[in-house]
C-alpha cells in the first residue's frame, strides 16, 4: 500500500505541474501587467511583516540540513505535536510507533486505550460537523474583506488575470480526478464529488489539509466506501505530502512573476521548476500559507534576484489567501481520489457504510 500511494501521489503531482506551466506559458497573464501596477502592488505589500515572513521562513528551510527532515519526525513532545498543524509527520510517526506498541501488549491489554481512541474520534468529528454549519459565513467573510481592500482597477485586473489561470488550473485537476475516479474505480463522478463535497467545503473555509482530515477520513470512509485499513494510511500521508493543487499554484506564479518583471525562462529552468515545485509540495506543511514559502524556494531555484524577490511576492500576495482556499480543496479531492486507487487496487474499496449518528437532541433540551 505505502509504495502504491507514494507513486500514485508523485504522478498526480506532476500532472498538476504540468497543467500549471501549460496554461501560464500559453495565456501568459503577466505580460499584460503594466510597470504602474507593479509599482503600486511592490508599495503596498514588499515590505509588509506576511511577505518578509515568508522569506524568513523559506531562508530558514534552505539552510537546514538535508536529513533535516529525519530529525523533525520525531516528537519532541508528541502532546505539542498534535497541537501544530506544521507537525503532521510528527503526529504520524507518533501514531505508528503507538500502534505496534499496542499490538506488542496484546488485544485484551490495549482494547481499553483503543475504544478510548475511538470515542475520541467520534467527539472530535461531531465537533467538526458542529462548526462546518457556520462555514458559508465565514468563508463570504474572508472573500468580501480581499475585494474591499482591492479598490485599485488596474491592480484588480492583473491580479484577476493571473487568479483566472491558477483557478482554470484547478479545475482542469478536478477533471482530473474525476477522469481517474470513473475509469479506473467505475463510480459515478457526480456521486463522488458530492460525497466529498463536506470535506472540500471545510478546507475550502480552513486552508489546510491538516485541520480538514478528519472529515476527509469519515467521508472516504463511511460514505465512499474505502475501508479504514487503507484511509487511515492514505489520508495522512496526503495530507503531509500530497500538495497537487499547491505545486499548480506554485508553477502559474513563478512563470507569472518571470513575465511580469520581463525575465526569461528557458526550458531548463522550467524542468527546473517542475523538480522543485514538486519536492516542494512534499515539503510544504498542511496548513495555511505554507504554499508561498515554498513558491520563494522555486523562484530561488531558477535564479530570480534577490532583490526582486520581494517585489514578486507583493505581486500576488493580494489575492493569496483565497487562492490558499481553492488550492487546498484540490490537495483534500486529490487525497481521496488516491485513497480510491490505491483501495481499487488492493480489493479494499466497498459499498459506503454510513454511521448512524444519534445526537441526544431531546436528552440535551
């Protein structure tokens, strides 16, 4: 299961890429950015604290030392590390090493913390359900504030332009999948994406992969129909290192910055920026804004100045955040999109099983 879901996940990483490079390359949307516009957009944003931020941050991950990331998988304190969205490969290794420690004692001895973990779960997910009821007015919140704070038309144009392909991208990787879904596990398309859509509306709200797992997990579970076996591996797993929708948006704005400061990039930089983006996706934590950390690494792989580094991120810092939204909801259907496969190809996808929940409403009055 583990190579499957590791091979599968880099494949669809790279057709994410792809897209992103051929739709940037062909509609070129940041060659119709005037000097003006970058003038203004380098004012507002190159030296606010959210774009230094970044740099700071990317600066720091290019230094550490390549088993770095050995070292940062195991716990410190495994209590904190399920408290930090950033340290999803943390809580993982955790839980592996705490499942074979409870197959090590026996079934009668660890069955108590199981049924413990489970109530646990089951608390957690209805809490989910709870606040997903007041998500639609969180997310009109978050949009209407990028609008009203956008009153330039000119700086409007350019950052819809460059939005227009990264969410054009997007889409073309929703049709992605469901081409996967329906050829390979032979599901309805509509029926699955409306099965996800709970969990595509959470992390459309969220911006993170890591917070939207548990309703990605009971989605793909009880009402997709992967058995747990295979969900309890996958998801986690994706959510750590399955970034399609963050390595498109990382491609568009690189190549997008290039043209807007009228730099040139060959082929090879942009072999280059394929490799990068995609080792970038796999490094990028699940939560959100980690996308623009990693886009500075690849725009430092194929030699942007640093310099005008801070002038490429006020391009598109703007509309950032809800193009965060978008993404992630491509990174969670793309995670279930792999469990599908990758339980279609052990035997382990069934009929969806859909708990009933008994809420104590009456109880509760």
């Amino acid at each position: 299961i583990g190579i499957r879901t590791i091979i599968i996940y880099v494949l669809t990483t790279v057709v994410a890429i792809s897209i992103g490079l051929m739709l940037v390359n062909a509609l070129q949307p940041g060659d119709g950015v005037s000097d003006e516009t970058i003038a203004k957009l380098t004012d507002t944003y190159s030296s606010t604290s959210g774009v230094q931020a970044k740099i700071a941050e990317a600066t720091k991950q290019v230094e550490s030392g390549p088993l770095q990331f050995l070292e940062d998988m195991v716990p410190d304190n495994a209590l904190s590390a399920m408290s930090n969205n950033k340290l999803m490969l943390q809580v993982i290794f955790f839980s592996i090493f705490l499942g074979i420690s409870m197959l090590l004692i026996g079934e009668k001895r660890a069955e108590p913390l199981k049924n413990f973990f489970d109530s646990l779960n089951d608390v957690v997910l209805k809490m989910v359900d709870l606040i997903m009821l007041s998500a639609p007015y969180a997310v009109f919140a978050l949009l209407a504030s990028v609008v009203v704070s956008s009153d330039d038309p000119d700086i409007l144009v350019a950052l819809a332009q460059y939005s227009g392909v990264v969410v054009l991208g997007l889409l073309l990787m929703i049709s992605f999948y469901v081409l996967l879904v329906t050829t390979i596990t032979k599901k309805n398309p509509f029926w699955f994406l409306k099965e996800i859509s709970p969990a595509q509306l959470l992390a459309f709200s969220t911006s993170s992969s890591a917070a939207t797992l548990p309703v990605t997990m009971e989605r793909v579970t009880e009402h997709i129909g992967v058995e747990e076996e295979v969900s309890s591996f996958v998801l986690p797993v994706g959510a750590t290192i399955n970034m399609d929708g963050t390595s498109l948006y990382q491609a568009v704005a690189a190549v997008f910055i290039f043209q807007a400061l009228g730099l040139d990039l060959t082929f090879g930089d942009q072999i280059t920026i394929v490799l990068t983006a995609l080792l970038a996706s796999i490094g990028s934590a699940a939560v959100p804004g980690a996308g623009m950390v990693m886009l500075v690494i690849v725009l430092e792989s194929v030699g942007l100045p640093p310099e005008l580094l801070p002038i490429g991120l006020a391009l598109i810092f703007a509309v950032d955040r809800p193009l965060d939204m978008c993404r992630t909801v491509i990174n969670v259907t793309g995670d279930a999109t792999v469990s599908m496969l990758v339980a279609k190809s052990v035997g382990k996808l069934g009929e969806p099983k859909i708990k009933e929940w008994d809420d104590h409403y009456e109880e509760v009055k």
